[in-house]
C-alpha cells in the first residue's frame, strides 16, 4: 500500500482527465499524522500542494483510517457516518471526490 504522501504525490498521473471533466472545485486534506495538502481540480487536470490552503471542502482523518479508504479496506461513507473522516464544507463538492479514489 502507498503512503498518504505517495497516494498526493502520484495522483495527478491516476486520475484520468476524463474521469474529473467540468469539476472545478478545491480540496484540503487534513490527515493527522501525515500532514495536509490541498487538491485543486479545473477543467480536466489536478494540482496537488503540499499544505492547507483555501478550498471548498476540507476532509480530515486519521492516517490509519485514510489508508484504509486509499486500500478499499474501509468504504468512505461508512467511515464519514462513523467518524472517522470529516467533512467541512460543500457536501456536492465532496460526493464528486468518488471519482478520485
């Protein structure tokens, strides 16, 4: 399995451009213990930096429990119903996120 870092550093590459056409939206993710980066999507493309900035959602977990929505070991909305990962922010913005992972 990929390290938080790893999983920001290579997903521009993962993500087919065709998979995110017409999102616009931002994206900061707050994991404890592993540190934040922002994700920016727009027209087609994504840009992932390192650290927190302004966004239209921001997501916070663990980094266990990240790790274990990057490995498909634990379903997103299971662990946002159980607490495990928090959403702040726009809800619609935050249901596209599926088509990341």
């Amino acid at each position: 399995m990929a390290s938080v870092q790893e999983f920001f550093a290579g997903l521009p590459e993962r993500v087919p451009a065709e998979r995110i056409a017409g999102m616009n939206n931002s994206y900061v993710f707050d994991i404890e213990g592993a540190g934040a980066w922002t994700v920016a999507i727009a027209d087609g493309s994504i840009t992932v930096t390192e650290g927190a900035g302004d966004a239209d959602v921001t997501i916070s977990a663990s980094q266990e429990s990240f790790e274990k929505i990057m490995a498909g070991e634990t379903n997103p909305t299971t662990a946002y119903m159980t607490g495990k990962l928090k959403i702040k922010g726009d809800m619609g913005a935050a249901m596209k996120l599926q088509k990341l992972f």
